[in-house]
C-alpha cells in the first residue's frame, strides 16, 4: 500500500513542484542528485572517481510527449559526453540513459535514431551507454533496440529487471561473449501476471538470473544494495572463477557510500549511479518506493551523512 502511495506521489505535476520547492526536500535531494546541470555532474563524477569508484551519468528531465523534447535530451547526452571526455573523465565515467526520453513512447524508430547518436557520441568519448529498463510495456522495444545499436556499437549495456518473470530467459538470452547487462530488482508497479510480487521471490529470482549472467561469457553488473545479494554475488564470482575486472558492482549516489568503499577496496570495480538535473523529484520518490529497505536506507543515510 505504501508504496503504491508513493508511485502514485511520484507521478503528481502538483506535488513535484510543492516538494521541490521546499529547501528541506532541496537538501534531501542533494543528498541523491549531482545538481542540476552538467557542471554539477562532472564535479561529482571528478570526486567520486578519485575515490576509486567508476560512474555512469542520468540526466533527469521532464517526461518526454514529443520529438522537439526527445532532440533535446539527445542534445544533453551529446554534451555531456563532450564535456566527459574533455575533462579528462572517460572511460571511468560512461552515461544511462532512458529510451522513453528519446521518443520511444510514442516513436521507436526516432527514439533508436536518437540512441544511436548518444552511442556514437559514447564512442567519440571512450566511453559506452547503459539503456535503462522502464516498465515491462517497453521492454520488447528496449531489447530490439539494443540489438540494432550492439551492431556498430557492441558496447552498449542491457538492464535487466530481477522482478519480471521473463528475466531469466532474457539473461540466457544476453550472457554472451562482450554483453554488458546490469541486473536489478525492478522499481515500477507491476501486476502478478508478469512480474513477481513478494520480496522473496524477487530475491529469489535475482540470484537465479545472477548465477546465469556469472555463468555466462558476459560482463554482469550487479546492481544491488542488499548486503545478502552482494554476498552471494562475491561468492559467485568466486564459483565461477571471474576476475575482479569480469563483473562489477552497482549502486546509487549517496546510497551505503561506506560499503561502496569497502568493495573498490577489496579490488571490485564499483560504479555509481549519478543522476543530476533539475527533474530530481520523481527519481527520489521512485527511489523510496523501490522496496521498504530502500526507503530504511535514505533515513539512514540522512541521519548518519555519512
């Protein structure tokens, strides 16, 4: 229930700009978001990076209803990955991006057009690009997409989502030799029929989908916070025999920044998620509604700063 309160919070035009109005939810959100521009990113990027971490960038911005909108996030991700290269923060820093801001809600091919380009810019950068999942209505499109980018640009990374019954099959499907796929649990309200609904078989269907990409010839990306599924992911790892530049681990900025730190210690390659933009109130709310440990985890996070 509550976190069907929050989704549907998340979706309000009236609240997100009453909440982001407010200096406590500003101070909230820093703890989260970059900032709201380029500049913010790369400052961010450039420290995070010192610290022995890797990134990968996501501009937030406003839904996406036409193509004038979907050439402009183009254009964003086209600078942003100018101004990574020429700050000297690639290949350390590659960039998500969602296919629903590019157009592909209402337009696939423009929204593959319009990928393509963000790819091309990626690989003028030293860098690649994740395609983030969205809700399962889109994730067909997604795949096909990224089929036809992984021909000229076979480093462009999948998102597969733990909670969709399908996902097993998709991991088998991708486990191959160069493919870059970043698994997670699923943040979108979905009905039973496609994907499960308990935390446990979430979990579950996770390390089931986990012991495929690691048996695999792929690159896993373990996008987690879970220090069970970290774990078992570590364990796996070992089973499997990868090395530690074999598979990475993923997290959020500001989200167990300690055991981030822990893990590029212990030699893992660690990649933080870093969104910056002025759209910061839906991603923040969609981040408390992911699980109940999520929202556990930013209260902990605020209460401690550390």
């Amino acid at each position: 229930m509550l976190r069907s309160v929050i989704l549907a919070a998340a979706g309000s035009s009236r609240l997100g700009r009453l909440v982001s109005g407010n200096s406590v939810s500003k101070g909230l959100a820093a703890r989260f978001v970059a900032g709201d521009g380029v500049e913010d990113a790369l400052t961010v990027a450039r420290t995070l990076i010192d610290d022995g971490l890797t990134v990968t960038c996501q501009h937030l911005g406003a839904e996406t209803t036409n193509a004038e909108q979907a050439r402009a996030v183009r254009d964003e991700y086209v600078t942003l990955l100018g101004r990574l290269k020429g700050a000297g923060l690639t290949p350390a820093t590659e960039v998500s991006i969602k296919l629903s801001a590019l157009g592909q809600r209402f337009d696939d091919k423009l929204a593959y057009e319009y990928a393509e380009s963000v790819c091309a810019a990626a690989t003028e950068a030293g860098t690649a690009v994740t395609l983030d999942a969205e809700d399962h209505t889109t994730t067909d499109s997604t795949l096909e997409i990224l089929a036809g980018l992984r021909k000229d640009h076979p480093e462009t990374g999948a998102v597969l989502q733990a909670y969709l019954r399908r996902t097993e099959g998709d991991c088998r499907e991708l486990a191959a030799a160069g493919s870059r796929v970043r698994l997670c649990k699923g943040a979108y309200a979905e009905p039973e029929s496609v994907a499960y609904q308990s935390a446990l078989d979430v979990d579950k269907s996770f390390v089931r989908c986990l012991n495929i990409l690691m048996s695999g010839s792929g690159y896993p990306m373990v996008a987690t916070h879970d220090p069970r599924l970290i774990a078992i992911a570590e364990d796996r790892a070992r089973w499997f025999d990868r090395s530690a530049e074999e598979y990475e681990f993923q997290m959020l900025y500001g989200m167990r920044t300690e055991e981030q730190a822990r893990l590029a210690a212990a030699g893992n390659v660690v990649r933080v998620y870093l969104p910056y933009g002025e759209q910061w109130y839906g991603y923040l709310m969609r981040r408390l509604a992911e699980r109940p440990a999520t929202a556990a985890l930013l209260g902990r996070a605020l209460a401690t700063k550390k």
